[in-house]
C-alpha cells in the first residue's frame, strides 16, 4: 500500500501526514478482512 500526500501544508516529515493515514487504512482493512490480532 501506498500513501502519499501531494502538496502538504506545515508539514515537513511523513510520520506526521503519511504514516499515520496508512496505519488507519491498514487497520481498517485488517478488520474487514477479519484477520485475527495474532496474524497482524
């Protein structure tokens, strides 16, 4: 997966925009896909 963030604003690094955008997008597609806690 790949998130990116086209023109940010008083932004300089990607764990303050990009990084957390993935992981609620992981975490949303690990529960649809029901995967168990234990295979994450």
């Amino acid at each position: 997966m790949l998130v990116r963030v086209d023109n940010p604003k008083d932004v300089k690094f990607a764990e303050t925009t990009a990084a957390p955008a993935f992981g609620e997008i992981a975490n949303f597609i690990l529960n649809y896909l029901q995967i168990p806690p234990s295979r994450q």
